[in-house]
C-alpha cells in the first residue's frame, strides 16, 4: 500500500454529509473517530483542517472509493491547506 502524505485538508461538507447520511450526531460521530465534538464541529465548517489520512480512513468506513475523494479535490470540493501536487493517475 502506498504511503499517505502527512497533509491535511478542508473537507468540511464532505464529513458532514457523511454523518448525516449515517443519521448520527456530531457526538456520535466524533466518539467513533476518537475526535472532540469540537474538533468535528471545526472540520465540517472548515475552520480546521482535517489530516488527510484520517479522512481516507473515514471514506473507507463508509465504503467510498478513495477515486471520489480525489475527484473532488480535483474540483476543488474539497482543498489543501498548503498548495501541493497531487497526480491523478
């Protein structure tokens, strides 16, 4: 398996639907990932940024190809705090 960059990213409306989806509560949701409800509060209103690894675990949790996640960092829904570049291959 490939290594994942130490990175994080603004994924805010993502995490948030992905909860919603599960019909679960911020506190129900952050206590799964270990999180405050306070961080996850800030990640979904993309006042922090989340590390990139913990979004991919998330995704995979909710059996979401990790292709959508870079898709949509291809369209710039969701966005990195730092600039870098990915390849899309």
């Amino acid at each position: 398996m490939a290594k994942i960059p130490n990175i994080t990213v603004y994924a805010g409306k993502l995490l948030r639907e992905l909860r919603e989806l599960s019909k679960i509560s911020q506190k129900q949701f952050s206590a799964r990932y270990d999180l405050s409800k306070s961080a996850l509060n800030h990640y979904e209103n993309n006042r922090t940024a989340i590390s990139f690894q913990l979004l991919l675990k998330i995704a995979r949790e909710y059996d979401m190809d990790k292709n959508i996640i870079y898709d949509k960092i291809k369209h710039q829904e969701l966005y990195f705090k730092k600039k870098i570049k990915l390849s899309f291959t």
